[in-house]
C-alpha cells in the first residue's frame, strides 16, 4: 500500500522521494542510514508495530455500546428533513420535520373531540419572504358520539394552519385530514 494514493508526493529533505513504506522491509543503504529517510522509516516501523499490537488485541465491546450506537441512529431516523424556516442567508433556521410535526399535533389535540395521530410533513417550496411551504397529512382519532364532526374537523384545520404559521413559520399549502379510528372518553 503507498501512504500517498493522492497523487501528490512528498519529498524529504535529503531530496528522496518518500516510497518508504512501500520498502519498509527492504532499504537501501541511504533509507537505512540517511538521517531524514532513516528517521522517517523508524518513524513508520513504530506506527506498523502499534498498528499490530492494536489488531493482535481488541479492545472488548464496551457493554450497552450497541444500544447506545442504535438509539442515536433511530434518533437521526426520527428527525426526520430538515425545514427551513428563514431564507438561505446568515442566521438562517432549521427545524426537523419531526419538530413541526409534533406541534401540529399538539394544535389538532387542543381542537377537542379529537386526537392527533400521526402527522406527515413535506417540503413543497418556499414563498416570497423566505417562508417554507409545505404539505402536511394529519391522521385523527374522533371521539365517539361527536356529532358535529364537519365542525371539529374545520377546527383542527383553523388550529394546525394557526399553528403552522405563528409557531413555527411554515405555509400550509395542503393539509389533508383523515379520520382513521373512533375512541371513547377515559381511553
């Protein structure tokens, strides 16, 4: 393997080309005794040796590593894209798509008669002043015996567009309810 796959190389002070590593078991005399080649080779048979010592003997797995590694990739999953909430510039903003998501949520809850299931955010475009559009489907649960379910729907609306705009920036340019389930008070 040659230590410089760049393309580029690096001369030491004596003028030699360094291709050590190539020979480091077969020198010559002036890479054996030179005192820049010499040093360099030293150098590199050290790093070869720490390089055996650690491959002879791993380190044991630290216990939970494994979860720990998974949680923070499941973390990163979750966010889900990045909104922007300012136009590209200097000081500009972002907010995960799980963010937006949570509080359009927390909108759609507060309409009563309802709950908040799941809540897919999508970036269609940014509008003039730099705020970003997007598309936002909502899942919901209705409470069973409401009977004004065309008016608890256009409340949800009116809260999560609300919400969208003063609490975080965004423009709906879509909002899709869909009621999928029924629950019953005390659930």
């Amino acid at each position: 393997m040659a230590v410089n796959e760049t393309g580029t190389d690096y001369e030491l002070p004596c003028g030699r080309i360094w291709t050590l590593w190539d020979r480091l078991d077969s020198a010559d005399e002036h890479e054996a005794t030179g005192p820049h080649c010499a040093t360099a080779r030293e150098s590199l048979l050290a790093l070869r040796a720490a390089t055996a010592e650690l491959v002879a003997e791993p380190e044991a797995v630290p216990p939970g590593l494994l979860g720990r590694i998974m949680s923070a990739v499941r973390a990163e999953a979750r966010r889900g894209q990045m909104l922007d909430l300012l136009p590209p510039e200097p000081g500009r903003a972002e907010v995960s798509e799980a963010a937006v998501a949570v509080v359009l949520r927390y909108a759609a809850d507060s309409a009563g008669d309802v709950r908040a299931c799941r809540c897919r955010v999508r970036t269609v475009g940014v509008a003039p002043g730099g705020r970003g559009i997007v598309e936002v489907e909502l899942t919901l649960a209705v409470r069973l015996g409401n009977v004004d379910g065309a008016e608890t729907l256009a409340r949800v609306r009116e809260r999560v567009t609300a919400a969208a705009a003063a609490r975080v920036g965004l423009t709906l340019a879509k909002l899709d309810l869909l009621v999928e389930d029924v629950y019953e008070d005390g659930e």
